[in-house]
C-alpha cells in the first residue's frame, strides 16, 4: 500500500469510527449491548488505536511542504500540551451530561460546573488545541489534511453536541447547562490530583512520541 493510500484508508476508517457510532440507531444499540460506560471505552479506545494509525500514516505519505518548518513552531505542541492534557485530565474525571468523555462517579453537580464552567466540551476543546500546534509543526500537506480535520471535526461537533442534547433533555438542558459555557474565560482552578495526573499523562506522550509514532516530540 503505498503512502497516499494508506493515508487515505486510515483517515476514511478514522472518520467512519466518529460518524457511525453516533448516529441513531447505532448509538442506542451499543449503549445497550455495552453499557454507557462501556460504550465510552470501546470507543474511545478504537478512537485511539486509529488515529495512532491516522498519525504514521500521515508520516508516510509523500512529503509536500506548505508551513516551512520554524524552529519557533516546533515547540508549540511542548507549551500547549500540558494545557491539552490537563483538560484531558479533567474533562474525564468529571460527569458530564452535556457532552461526551466524563467517567466520573460522582453526580454532576449544575452549582459547582468544575471545569464545564470553562467549557461544557473539554475532550473536544483539548483535541482542538493538540490539532492546531501540531499542523503548525508539521506543515506538509498531509499533516495539515490531518490536524486540519481534527480542529474542525470537534469544533463543528460542539454546536451540534449542544442542539442534540437540548433536544433531547428538554427543559432539563437549561437548569443543567446555566453555569457552564461552549467557550468562557471563566478561570477553573484545578486540584493538585488532577494537575500530577496531567504531569504523569504528559510525560508519558513525551516517552512514547518517538517509539510509537516514530518522531522525536523535542525540538
């Protein structure tokens, strides 16, 4: 297979993962056979699984440059990432019925939003910021096709998240949705456990870069 194929393969597959899972009645009908809690990690974790694929496969396809490669771009992805992993961190530790990705046990509390008072869609704002600092470190064609479409997937998918959950919820979205936001300057002060677990998730990226998507992350 060569680069623009596999390329093309992994981000059709990529793609198909993230429509078709949602759409009713698929959704429901995997909700049911796994669980919602189960459901999350299948797909989350087929989610991983192919857009590490996604990411060699761009790094195989033919070189065709359009950002010249700045030494100054190159350590964007190392001072946004800490930020991208902490909302990882917390977007995932809480629950969040407004939006996808919270595990938290805890019952979601619309006083006290946590890090949904910054944004009701952590996950999707943290795959935002990853997507922008790493197309503008690897400006050729097929990186900027990649990380493009990764800004613009979970960025197009924040509005819709928001019209499906209030058609859904009612006239229950409101009272849930008064203290959070789409995007707020609010601040949100994390805890010290979600800012090591962030610490641990980043350097455990900085490990792993090199072996499993083949690139050093260190300018």
């Amino acid at each position: 297979m060569n680069g623009w194929a596999e390329f093309s393969a992994a981000l059709t597959l990529f793609l198909l993962s993230h429509v078709i899972p949602v759409r009713p009645p698929v959704r429901p009908w995997l909700v049911r056979l796994l669980g919602t809690r189960g459901y999350l990690l299948v797909y989350s974790a087929v989610s991983v699984l192919l857009l590490v694929w996604l990411i060699v496969a761009a790094g195989r396809a033919p070189y065709l440059e359009l950002i010249p490669p700045f030494d100054v771009l190159r350590w964007g992805p190392l001072i946004v990432m800490p930020l991208v992993c902490l909302l990882a961190v917390m977007g995932l530790s809480v629950a969040n019925p407004l939006s996808f990705g919270g595990l938290g046990k805890k019952p979601f509390d619309p006083a006290l939003p946590g890090v949904l008072a910054f944004t009701r869609h952590p996950l999707l704002l943290a795959m935002i910021f990853w997507a922008l600092v790493h197309l503008l470190a690897n400006g050729d064609l097929a990186h900027v096709i990649l990380f493009g479409l990764l800004a613009l997937f979970p960025a197009l998918s924040m509005g819709l998240i928001d019209r499906r959950k209030q058609r859904e919820m009612g006239a229950d979205w409101q009272p849930l949705a008064r203290n959070t936001s789409c995007l707020s300057l609010r601040g949100v002060r994390p805890g010290l456990w979600p800012m090591l677990m962030a610490a641990a998730f980043f350097l455990t990226l900085l490990v792993l870069h090199a072996p499993v998507i083949g690139v050093s992350p260190l300018p």
